[in-house]
C-alpha cells in the first residue's frame, strides 16, 4: 500500500493543472461545445497526464541521489526509499506505454506532438537539464507543445500569434521559476540545480521582464488584428 501511494505521489497528480493547456487552441477557436472535439480534448489530456506522470518517475529515478540533499525533493517516494528504483522505472514505462496507446486513439498527428514531447523530456532528464539556456528552452517548450497539441487533437489551425503568446509566455513562467529558486536555494543551489550557478539573478530576471513585455504586446496586436 505504501509503495502505491507512492507512485501515486511521484507522478505528481497536482502537475496535471498545466495540460489545461491543451483546451486553450480548441477554446480560442470556439469548438469545445461540439461533442467529438470535447471527446478528442478529453482523451487528449489524459494521454498527457499518463505520459508526463510517466516521464516525473523516470526523472525521479535519475536524480534520487542528488533530490536525498534538497530539503524539499529529498520526501520524494523514490530519493526517500519509499518507492524502489526499479519498482519506479517499471511504473515510469508503463504510464508513457499507456499514454502513447491513448495518443494514438486520437490520432496519428496528436501521437506525433506526444512523442515530440516525451523525446524532448527524456532528453532533458538525461542531458539537457545540465545545459545552462538550453534547460529553460526546454521546459518551456514543454508547455507551448501542450498548448498547440490541443488544436492538433481536434484539427484547429495554430496562428503564429497563438504560437507567439505561448512562446514567451512559457518563457516568462520557467524564468521566474528558476528566479524564485536561485533565491529559495541560496549556496545549495550548486549541488541541486547544476545550471542556476551559471544563471546571474540579473540575466533571469531580465528574462523574466522580456518575456512578459512580449507576452502583453503579442496579445495586445492580436486582439487588434
């Protein structure tokens, strides 16, 4: 029983909020009221949340050494041995298979953005973390191919002012985390997240502000269009 509450728990249930994103094209484009795209937007999300629940337990699996000296991530079932590595892994496999297998009864375009995006995670877990600029690219385009795999599921067209304002306004969100943890981490912050030595505050924050300003004129000059 301990070892299912924690599966449970590392595949973060609470992280399943940010595939709301995959209505957002669907609802821009006014099409959720039609019955086989809210199917198509239903399935749609739960192969998101099998395959990233999937992909949080494998990257679990590579960092439970260094989560065992953060003093948050080291209550994780797996780094706090409540959950085995191999017992991790399996279940980690296991949820991206049946993910796939629900991309799939959506269709062949939604099964490629999936695969697009556990490729992208899975080298992110393994290398791309460690690459300082690459890893917030990375994570933010975790969130921009949520929101353009919504229109892909239901066949909404994606404008490049949709893609423009998901864009940096995924930028500003991954910014501004890894602002808050260069503050909350302090010293530690060497040994927990390799890149945020390389991050000065200063280039994050300016990030931070860019992005917004680009997400707000974005928005604003389409709305005008």
């Amino acid at each position: 029983r301990a070892t299912a509450i924690g599966i449970l728990a590392s595949a973060r249930p609470r992280q399943w909020l940010k595939n709301v994103l995959l209505v957002t094209a669907p609802g821009a484009a006014g099409v959720l009221d039609e019955g086989d795209a809210l199917v198509d937007v239903g399935i749609a999300f739960v192969a998101f949340c099998l395959v990233a629940s999937g992909t949080y337990l494998l990257n679990d699996v590579r960092d439970a050494e260094a989560d065992r000296v953060h003093p948050v991530k080291r209550l994780r079932p797996v780094a706090a041995g409540v959950v085995t590595v191999r017992v991790a892994a399996v279940a980690g496999v296991l949820l991206i298979a049946a993910g796939c297998a629900a991309a799939l009864v959506v269709g062949l375009g939604f099964f490629g953005v999936v695969a697009l995006y556990l490729a992208l995670t899975v080298a992110y877990t393994l290398v791309l973390k460690d690459i300082a600029v690459v890893d917030v690219a990375v994570v933010a385009s975790g969130f921009v191919i949520r929101a353009v795999a919504g229109g892909v599921a239901v066949g909404v067209p994606i404008s490049r002012w949709f893609l423009i304002v998901a864009s940096f306004g995924s930028l500003f969100v991954v910014a501004g985390k890894r602002h808050g943890e260069h503050l909350d981490l302090g010293p530690q912050r060497a040994a927990l997240r390799a890149t945020l030595v390389t991050y000065p505050r200063e280039y994050l924050r300016f990030v931070w502000t860019m992005s917004s300003a680009v997400v707000v004129t974005a928005y604003c000059l389409w709305a005008f269009e």
